[in-house]
C-alpha cells in the first residue's frame, strides 16, 4: 500500500444528531496520529464549505476542545441539505470540488452523512478516478433513521430512541395518573419512510401497563377504522391509551395520511417534509374514540437530545469516525464504515466496510416480520435488536448555571487558495 | 397546641409535574415520624379517590419505594381534574368528602396542586369548621405554570425550565448548523396565561449566538407585524433564529392568537385547552417570512422530565411536603405551605405560610418590567430570579437496560367504611 501524503477534510450532512460529533472527534483524534495527514479541515455546512472554500482548521484547535465534541449534539462544523445535481446533467459542482481539493492538496475525504451523502462521496470517487486525482473518501454512516443499507445499525439511533424511549415513560407516566380526564396521548417521531424510530419506543414497555400501549410505523399501511378499534380496546383493557406514531405514516395506497393537510414544504432531496399526524390522529381520538387525547412531537429536540444519549451509540458513532481513517490511511477508498454485530450476548459491535454505491440511495425498512400480524406494535426480534443499542449514558459536562456545557468553533477559516468565488449549482 | 391524633390523607391534583412525588415523600417520611399520625393514605386520583372512597395504604409500603417516589415523575397515587361544584351550588361533594374523612378518621388532610386545589381545600377548612370536625388541612403548592400567589416560586417549575432551557440549547445547536436549509424553529412551551415557562427558557441563551432569540410570553399582546419584524431582524443578524413562544400567547384584545384554529377543548376547569400556535407561528415564518421553519412542542413530556431535573427544585418539593406536615402536627390548618427566598446569593429558600384564601384562584404573572421594552425577552431581573431554580440534577435510577426505573402502586386499596356507594358531583 502506497502511502498518500496530503491534508483531509470532514464534513457533516443532512439533519445532524447527538453523536455525529463523535464521529467528527474520532475523525480528528485518528488523523492526528498518522504524519502522512498533514492538516484537517473541518468543511462549513457539508459539502457547502467545499463548494465554497470554507473550512475551519481543525488541527488548530485545543485537544480539550476536540475531546469535548463527544459531549457536544448537532454539526459542530455546520450541515447542509445541498444536493448536487446529476452530473451527467451538470458537472460543475463536482469540478469545483476537485478544484477544491487539489488548490489545498486534499488527499483525504470523510464524509458523515445518509443516503444522499453517500451518493455525493461515491460519485466523487468516480470523478476524482477520471481525472486521475489521488484522493482516499470514505463515508461514515449517520441517520437517526436508522435507514442506511449495508450497516447493522446506524450511528445517532442508539441515543435517539433512548430519548425517545425515556420521554415516553415519562409522558406515559402523565397519562396514566391523569387518566380520568386527559386519557390519550398520542406521540409523534421521526422517521420519514422508515418506522425504526418509533419502534425503537417500544423498549419503554417492560409490562402491559407501561406505555405505549400502540406503534404505528410506516411499514404497515394505516387503516384508519383499525386505529379507532385498537384505541378503544385498549381503553376497554386499561383505561387509557398511550399511541406513538412515526410522522410517515401511509395509507394501503402508499399515501401519506396527512396528505390531504396543507403546508408540508418539500426539502432540497425532493422528500416529502412531513409533520402533523400526530395532531391529526389526536383530533380522531377525541372525535371518533370520544375521549380527551394530548399530542407530543419532540421535533428536532429528540435527535439532538445529547444530556440523555446513548454511550454505546456514541462510541460506535466515534469508532466509525476512527475507523474510517484508518481504512483510508490503508488505502481504501469508495468505502462507507459500517457497524457489524459481532456478538449477539454479550452485545459486541465492530467495523465493516460497505461500498457507497450500494448504501447510495439504498433504504432498510423495518422488516414485516418484526412487528406484529395486528401492524400495531414491534415484535420480539425488533426488541431484541433495539434492545443493546441504548445501554449508558453520554456523560456531559453541566455548568455551575445547571445546564450542559456545549463547544462552538470560532468561524475563522482557513485562507482560500483557488483565488475564485464559486456559485454552488453553477 | 392541643394534640391531634388520627389517620392522614395525601391527595395530588391537577397537572402533574417531575417533582410532585417528591412532596408525596416528604409527606410520607414525615408523617410517619408523628405517633398521632397512625396511618398515611394516599387518594387515588386526587379529591376522586376521596370522593370514591379509594385509598392506597402508604405506611404499608416499603421504605424504598417511598424514597424512590423522589425520582418517579407524576402523581404516584393518580391525579385528576375533577372540580367540586360551588358550595352555594351543590354541597354533596363536600358532605361526601367529610363523610369520608369521619368514616377512616382523617385528621389530617395534605392536597399538592394548584390554584383550583387551594380553593377546594379552603372550602373542606370552612365546612371542617361548620361541622365542628376537627381535621388540619394544608396545601402543598405544585404547578410547572409556577403562577401560584404567595410563593416566591412553585415546585415543579425549576425542573421544567432545567429540562427546556436544555432542550433549547439542543434543539437550538440543530438550528444553528443546518441553517442553510432549515433556517428556523418555533418551540412551544406550555403556560397557559403566565409566561414562566417559556420565559425561563432565557436561560439557555448565555451568548448571542444561543437559542433561543425571541421569546413571546401571554404577559405581552402578541403582534403578528412586529413578530415578523422581530424574526426578520434575528436572520439579519445571525442568519437563523430560534424563538420560544407560550402556548397561551393573545393578541391586543386580549384574545388567544389561536383563537381563529378550531379543536380547542374546554377543560373541566373552564379553561381553554391551548396547543398549536407553534403551528401556527411555523407557518407565519414559512410564508410571510420565506424562510423554512421547523416547530417543537413537548407537550407533557416537558412537565414529567424527571431525567433532567432540578435538584434544587426537588428538594423544594420535598421540604414543601415535610414542612406541611410539621405545621399540620404543631396545629395549623388551612394553609399552604409558600417558598420563601431567604437569601438571593448564596440561594437559600425556605418555607412559610400563606393562607388558602389568599392563594385559591390567584394567578401570578410574569411583571412586565421584567420583560425588555420590545416585549420580546425577559430581562435581566428574570435571570437573576430563576437562575438558582435549575442547579443540581436528580439523580435517577436507570436499569441495565438503559432506561430509567420508576416505582408505582399496586392498586390495592384499604377497604371501605362508608358503606355506600358515591357518585362524584352528586
């Protein structure tokens, strides 16, 4: 294996987590140790800063504040939802990347993101491949969806549906002491066409009495009558009800159930941006079930909801972030790192490499099989599944003021070099 | 002071909050230091289970799952928001009540809740008194709205503006990188006339750069125009905003800016069921802003966060239920228990005495001066008030599995003595 001398660049992409900055520190801590990286660059707001030639320098920074990224929710260095276009279509944004990263001899790409990502990172590896540039990308895996091909599980789902899973107690604990008046609570996810997000709830019900008592996921097509029996059987059984659902929910023609609301913009992927049924189906349960139902809808709050993260999740986040300059500093390229589990009991998770091209684009559903024949909640080899993936707790630093104490970069960036603006989409 | 020996009643009323069993605790552990105290029972959903004769027996219970009430969020032994009718009205309810208490020989009658729960335990002391039973009443105060007169703050307020404040500085993170696409963030915070709660939120913000940047509390008419100005002038500055706005917000007529949505229930107290002007201020930002806009709402997990809650405020509403007992045993009666500031720096809080009259059906707000001219931020005096109410986390249990270990119940009430049968609101 040659050895390939140069500076690296990480970016993050699309809707950032709790952990995807200890994918970022694992990146930054690996890189150090190996001479041949000669600085790492932080790109602002993903593949935006590339386009753009804004990068922060990461080697400059203190370790402590490195270290401190494992405590630190969201894109330290900025995301983005920029999409490129097609290149047979338009090749501009992708020179201009190469551009990029040949006026700052960038020899090393690492790109954490989903689907998307991961086809930007592999069409990159073609490009760079025509144009006979050395360069090593490699992606590393993060989605609270959980949705990613090729990978066991995905990196920010672990702590996602531990928040999500806790808050649910919680809430769940509200309905029932007040069940005599506000007897329902319906609980909106996340998780635009894959249900792993509100399955993962499911680990919150050790008994029958705990919540939630209902999941509906959007792997199962949404009939409405069924959902108004269901609430209804279990008021018979339990006097309440606690219903989660996740916000893509479809009905047996594969329409979204809120469709005939108004108002879900479309994002820059083209996907439905969704929100809303778990308003909806608190107005169907007041009307049609005839009790008082409260609604939920964490929002953003659950995949950034780092003062009650997963460890686990987090060390697998910053294993994939350490592997992924280790896989490239060997040599390999066109990879994305997946998460392998090695052992079932004890729980044991390593590294795997996946080839972008078949986690581009691709999407793993919660399979039939793992929810129950009713399509109301997951079955045992879901929990068995979700069950490791949320064990400790991400230990933050809270300040004498009672609240956590995050890191921000200062937005020095480095000098450009390719002496031009760009327009990203030109 | 003449000693008053008989069976004690806990009640718990209303919403419920993080910290509310930790009053339930204090009461417990306390009163069973009173041989006059002979038994604890805990009423099953609030003046309900008196009414109904339903009974938890508390000193049957193990002493650790009494202290483990301090980390199980909401009513361990139920609540409810069942209103008595007015007495002028209707007696029975009351009649039914002393009923009760003669038939179990309570003596001691302890209620945790809000304003509506002072009035109901102001009017049992009067008919107490008419009938010539003897029986000391006290309140305990609890509400997240933290709107209770005569009390320099309310249990279970710390810990609802602890676990927002941080779900802002998360939520506010998300924000902040991904602001190329999703510029801005509606969170709505519950409150339904005071604006504490999302007042106390200011807290996350320690720099400019923080979220939130707007807050709009109920205290300020709400207008749209200005609203818009507001936000415009955050995405001139910073170029994302993040605003947290009430649930109860109204316009300069003092009407709810929801007014105009349908679906607002009626809660049995005749207050309106607020929800949805996060909604409606997402979709303001979206179309009369142009920029994409994203919204939370916590709904009941924000109450019941016991995961990330203040100590501090826990242990103020465990002194809040000793110190109703002990002013119970010594000969008070008809009393809540009040927080008193003893000390701003170092925070020292106490308890007093405020009468029930004086709290029933009170509401305190949010001064205007403690809110910046532009009515659109608490000021500085805000701060330095609820700064000290969020310091400490209660420590939970949380099981191998990851997840947070509650206690609860069995429903095993004591049997009954009246022997009829009762139909609240009779």
């Amino acid at each position: 294996m040659e050895k390939l001398t140069g500076n690296c660049v990480v970016a993050q992409s699309g809707g950032p987590t709790a952990v995807i900055n200890a994918s970022l520190c694992g990146v930054v801590q690996e890189a150090s140790k190996y001479p041949e990286i000669k600085r790492i660059y932080g790109a602002h707001n993903g593949i935006l800063g590339v386009l753009l030639e804004e990068f922060y320098d990461l080697t400059a920074q203190p370790a402590e504040k490195i270290e401190a990224l494992k405590r630190t929710p969201s894109a330290a260095v900025g995301s983005c939802r920029y999409k490129l276009k097609d290149p047979e279509k338009s090749k501009a944004d992708y020179e201009r990347i190469m551009e990029v990263f040949k006026a700052h001899d960038v020899r090393y790409f690492f790109y954490a993101g989903g689907n998307d990502s991961m086809d930007t990172a592999d069409k990159l590896v073609k490009l760079a491949a025509e144009m006979k540039y050395d360069i090593r990308i490699m992606g590393i895996p993060k989605t609270i969806d959980n949705d990613l091909a090729e990978t066991d599980h995905c990196p920010g789902y672990g702590s996602v549906i531990k928040y999500l899973a806790t808050s649910v107690m919680e809430a769940g604990r509200d309905t029932e002491s007040l069940y005599t008046s506000d007897t329902a609570t319906v609980f909106e996810t996340m998780g635009r066409n894959a249900g792993w997000i509100a399955a993962g709830t499911a680990l919150a019900a050790r008994s029958r009495q705990d919540a939630p008592h209902l999941i509906y996921l959007p792997e199962v097509p949404f009939s409405l009558p069924k959902f108004i029996e269901d609430v209804k059987g279990v008021l018979r059984e339990l006097g309440r009800c606690f219903i989660v659902v996740g916000e893509g929910l479809v009905d047996d023609r594969g329409q979204y159930v809120t469709a005939q609301s108004t108002g879900f913009a479309v994002d820059a992927f083209g996907h439905r941006q969704l929100g809303g049924v778990g308003e909806l189906l608190q107005q169907v349960v007041e009307k049609e079930v005839g009790v008082k139902c409260r609604y939920n809808r964490l929002g953003t709050c659950q995949r950034q909801a780092i003062h009650f993260a997963s460890l686990t999740d987090s060390k697998e986040a910053y294993m994939a972030g350490v592997a992924a300059v280790r896989q490239a500093v060997h040599g390999k390229t066109g990879f994305m790192i997946s998460l392998v589990r090695a052992s079932e009991d004890p729980y044991k998770c390593t590294t795997g490499l996946a080839t972008l091209r078949d986690v581009a684009n691709g999407e793993k559903k919660v399979p039939r099989n793992w929810i129950n024949a009713a399509g109301n909640f997951p079955g045992a080899d879901f929990i068995s599944y979700a069950r490791p993936l949320i064990r400790g707790e991400v230990r933050i630093q809270v300040g004498d003021d009672g609240l956590p104490v995050f890191v921000r970069f200062e937005k020095n960036f480095i000098p450009k070099r390719t002496g031009r603006d760009y327009k990203p989409g030109g």
